[in-house]
C-alpha cells in the first residue's frame, strides 16, 4: 500500500461529537520524585503549581487547571527503554523566536539541552527528556494551519516523513542575525536521519 498523507476532515465536519479539547497529561513517578518531576516541568514550560504535596502535583501554564499531572504510586520501578507505551507528548509554540528563545533559556540558566532536534517539514521539532526520561517534544508549525491541507498534498511529507536534523545553535544564531522565520522553518533538502538515531525511551 502506497502512504499518502492528507488532512482529514474534523469530527464535527463529519457530524461526529469528539471531545472538546485536550486536557492534560498525568505522569507517574515513584514515591518521593514527585517535587523533582514538577520543577522540571515548571522550568521547562514556564508553569506554575495549581496544587502540590509530596505525592501529587498539577502544573499548568494557561487557562486550564492543569496541564501536566504527577502522581507518586508505591511500587513504580525506574523507566525501561524501549517497552510500549507513550512515546513522547508534545507542546507547540507561538513561533520560532518562541521556541528558540526557550531553547537557549533552558540551555543556559539551567543547563538542559534537547536530546535530538529535527526539521519534521509541518513542524521544526526539539526532543527533551525529563528526569524520569518521558520524552517531551517543542515544536513549532512550520506552516500555517489554513495551509496544512495543501502541504500534505504536495507529497514532501509522503516521501520523506521522518525529517531533516538541524543544529539549534545554527538555527537560533541565523534567526538572531535576521534570517527570517519563514525560510528558516522550511524543512532543506537532505537524508532523514535512521530510525534508530531518535532517542529511546
């Protein structure tokens, strides 16, 4: 069967009820983790506590109660990589100044970097890992959301749909000298990279 990527319609435009919106995230850790897990996520996303004790916390950074959960269960063991599960959960960004600027933020007042970065061609993406090792992803649209539809029918994603990886200092230091977002955010012409250079979790 040969891939083709397309927008599909939404729920409502096929008369379908769906949920509203999605709410939040809720991560399990072991029994005194749970302060450790929160201030990553209060760092990285700029959220603050809605609620907090030693074995459980929420964090949001907008108008939803939470966004991210952690919760302490006695028995929880270390991560295992590469078992089923939840690959990564992804937080978009206003624009690449938005996310670059978050880029040398977390790189320079506290030391965390992305494990693997990636022009994906709808999205310019970074891949962090918290201290849990959940796999948490930045990104920014690459294309406006009106435009989606067209991109997908172009078949750039259809023949390449891993992506082209970049370098974030490049990247942050051409937008920093005034290259503009646009041509910035357009995925270049390359090899995507093996499967099996993503980072494991």
């Amino acid at each position: 069967m040969n891939a083709v990527a397309k927008m599909p319609k939404t729920a409502k435009e096929r008369g379908k009820i769906a949920p509203k919106k999605l709410a939040h995230v809720v991560l399990r850790t072991k029994e005194g983790n749970v302060q450790n897990i929160l201030d990553w996520y209060k760092v990285v996303l700029e959220g603050e506590a809605m609620y907090e004790n030693p074995g459980i916390g929420f964090v949001t950074y907008d108008d939803e109660h939470h966004r991210v959960a952690v919760l302490a269960l006695p028995g929880v063991q270390d991560h295992v990589d590469m078992t089923c599960g939840l690959h990564h959960v992804a937080f978009t960004y206003e624009n690449l100044h938005d996310l670059m600027h978050t880029y040398n933020r977390l790189k320079d007042e506290h030391g965390i970097t992305p494990e693997f970065c990636i022009n994906h061609g709808p999205t310019t993406s970074m891949y962090y890992f918290d201290p849990d090792k959940n796999q948490i992803e930045l990104q920014v649209d690459n294309i406006p959301e009106e435009k989606f539809a067209e991109y997908f029918a172009n078949g750039e994603f259809t023949e390449n749909p891993i992506g082209i990886k970049f370098d974030p200092d490049e990247m942050s230091a051409r937008l920093a000298a005034g290259e503009p977002e646009e041509q910035l955010l357009k995925r270049p012409d390359g090899t995507p990279p093996d499967l099996r250079e993503f980072p494991v979790n």
